[in-house]
C-alpha cells in the first residue's frame, strides 16, 4: 500500500535559505513572512530521514500552529504521539520533541540532529537554554541548528547571535559555521502588496520597521506607549452623547478598583473618563457608574480574568455577571474576551492607533490613564512590567482597544 506524506512547498525565500544553510543558521523574518512553516519544513524533512528533533519554543503557546500542521502533515506515519508531552514518532525512527524555554533544564540529556528555535528573540533567558541545554545535545549526532524569530527590539540575545557569521579575531573560525539570513514580510509572495501598503499605512514606523521589515530597533527606554504624547493626545471636549454607546472597560483588582470610559463616533475615538475606588469592589464600582453615567446604552469588555470567580465578591460570583446584573445589561452589550490579549500584541495595536489614528483623544480628567501611558514599561521579556508601576488604566485601555479599535491590524496582531 502505498503512503503519501504532504510535504510544504517553499517560496523563493525559503529555498534560498535551505541552499545556502550553514551548521547554525539564524533566520529573520518579518511578521507573516514564512518563518514558522519553514521550521515545520526542517522537522519534517529531518524526522522523514529517521532522525530526532528538537523543537524550543518560548512557551508552548508559541508552538500551538506548529503542532497542528506537523501532526496532520505526518499522520499516515505516526506511531506514537502525545498530546500533553507534544512527542511525535513515525515509522523509520524520526521523532520531534517540542520543549517550552520556560524549563531551565529543557532538553537536557538529549540526543537530537537537528534542534529549532521558534521565536527565539522572545523567550526569557534564550542564552542559557542554548548554550547550556540545546547545544551539547547536538554534538553526538553532529546536528545543526535553527533560530527562527522576528526581532524582539535592538539589546537582545537574538541579535547577537545573528552576528555570529561575522570574523571574529577571538574565535577565527567561528564564522565558519554560521549563516544569517534576514527577510522582510514583503519576501512572502503570498502576501500583496496592496496589503503590506494598508500595514504600513496603519502601522507606526518603529513598529513597521520591527515587525515587518525585521529591523533591530530600539525602544528608548523600553515605554509601552512610546507613541504616546501628551500635548496631541490629551485635550478637552464634549460630554459624551446619549445618543451613541458609552463603552467601559474593566480591569479587576481589589485595590484599586479600575475602569475606563469611552465612546466612538464614526472616525472619533473619545477617552471621557476613568474610575479608581481604592479597598473596593465590582458592586461599588457599578454603583459609582450608575451616578454618573447611569442614562447611557452602555457596552462592556475588560479584563478577561473577570469571567471567573474569585474571593471579591460575594459568593464568588463571576465579575461580569455581577456587572451585567447591576447595569442592568443584555448579551449583545457584553464584549468580553475568552483570554487577555498578549502585552506584546497589545504594544503594537496600541502604539500603532496613537500613531496612526486621525481623531484619538483622551481627556485630562483621566489623570491615572495618563501617568500610565508615560511611565508603564515593558520587562526583556516583552511583558509589561507591573511590579515597576501598577498600570491597572493602561490595562483597562488597552483592553478597550483590543475589543473595538482591533481592525488595525486585524489580520497581524
């Protein structure tokens, strides 16, 4: 009986790095550029000649699409895989490991011919799950290896070891080994043109230069909202009108208690206004809505973690039922996300609307919202960093333009 494996076709860019690969290769891609399915390529075509892989990921989030496409790719020939460890074998000895960089000892005592790291740059200590736990695993076999990532700012391990292909006079045949390769998005044929213009177009430049050129770029001073300015965002205007929906967004803590308020009227994004109740609840932040804006259609979205109960409130009821029973809200009114955007995502988006946004103004009043948008930064981790600075409004804000102000990048983020 005959078998048939379905194997990925490469574009241009992606043969051109499979014939000019090196021992240790890493390789920049910008966002939808290919990078990932060329690391689903390199397991596929290693495991199909009998050999172990390695997959590291910075979390196993990271490896979720990897996972599905490999397993459907090599289905006709597996013999064993599991779903919780994320190990595959197929007939003829190959085998793939996916392992999260979040372990300290991730693939040690491993024998692997060929190891692959996706999305290198954002993984919490990549220098040390390389050369301390991936690299000895490939000496048996002489196996090479594979870093694969969009760029993760301009101080970051990744960038160093793209530089590993240069002559170095303390390592003279280091060079010797190495290949680096850099691809913009544009480098994927899959993707217009007229595409990648809307991106730009909608995309600030610091943003478009990491994201889709594959540029190392530096933050300064690692900010969350490094587009933000004062003096062009932060106006006086109008009271929201009754005749348009008022829209909330949530951010659960006991202390302190957080709201933001907004409002869009066609192309007009309006911040009107923010809550804060210090050693408070979800009932007494209803309570304080309703005084003040009680005569309004309301729309809600916020923190996901809200969908769950937890010990402040009574009964341990789930937040947004409290929410919805207290303004007295219908379904169509909650927009409430399954899970939290990613602190990463969320910067782009963000940063991306202040960029690009022609009619986006949050008013003085909301002074919280402010000092967050000036002082919250961003860990090496590409997370924010809260132990710094609390940053409940920038949470509550960035929540409300993930839920409504998405279609920036809608496709990207």
């Amino acid at each position: 009986m005959e078998i048939i494996v379905s194997r990925l076709k490469l574009h241009s860019a992606q043969k051109e790095i499979i014939a000019n690969a090196k021992r240790f290769n890493t390789v920049r891609f910008g966002r939808r550029g290919g990078k990932s399915r060329l690391g689903v390529y390199l397991a596929q075509s290693t495991m199909l000649q009998g050999f172990p892989v390695g997959l590291f990921v910075p979390t196993h989030t990271y490896s979720e699409d990897f996972w599905e496409e490999i397993k459907e790719r090599l289905y006709p020939i597996t013999s064993y895989k599991s779903e919780s460890t994320h190990v595959l074998n197929i007939h003829g000895g190959g085998h793939l490991k996916i392992w999260s960089m979040e372990k300290e000892r991730a693939g040690r005592g491993r024998k692997y011919k060929r190891v692959i790291f996706d999305e290198f740059a954002f993984a919490k200590d990549p220098k040390k799950t390389w050369e301390l736990a991936a690299r000895p695993t490939l000496s048996d076999m002489e196996g090479d290896a594979w870093f694969l990532s969009t760029p993760n700012g301009h101080m970051n391990y990744f960038k160093d070891v793209c530089e590993n292909e240069k002559v170095d006079d303390k390592y003279p045949d280091k060079h010797l080994e190495w290949k680096s390769f850099h691809f913009p998005t544009s480098a994927n044929p899959y993707i217009s043109s007229e595409e990648l213009r809307k991106l730009e177009a909608n995309t600030d430049p610091l943003t478009w230069a990491q994201e889709y050129l594959a540029e190392f770029v530096t933050f300064a001073g690692k900010p969350f909202a490094y587009s933000f300015d004062r003096k062009r965002y932060v106006k006086e205007f109008d009271a929201p009108d009754k005749k348009y929906p008022l829209r909330i967004s949530f951010d659960f803590n006991i202390d302190p208690m957080t709201c933001t308020i907004h409002q869009d009227i066609g192309n007009a994004s309006r911040t009107h206004d923010e809550f804060r109740l210090m050693n408070s609840n979800t009932y007494e932040l209803c309570d304080a809505i309703i005084a003040k804006y009680g005569g309004y259609y309301l729309e809600i979205t916020g923190d996901a973690t809200g969908n769950s109960g937890n010990a402040m409130v009574a009964k341990n009821i789930n937040n947004y039922t409290i929410i919805k029973n207290k303004l007295q809200l219908n379904a169509p009114q909650m927009f409430v996300p399954e899970k939290n955007p990613a602190h990463s995502n969320s910067r782009v988006l963000c940063n991306s609307i202040l960029y690009r946004h022609t009619d986006y103004l949050i008013h003085p009043r909301c002074k919280g919202l402010i000092l967050d948008l000036e002082m919250v930064e961003m860990k090496d981790d590409n997370t924010i960093d809260k132990k710094k600075y609390g940053a409940h409004h920038l949470d509550a804000w960035r929540y409300y333009n993930n839920a409504f102000h998405y279609t920036f990048l809608k496709n990207n983020v």
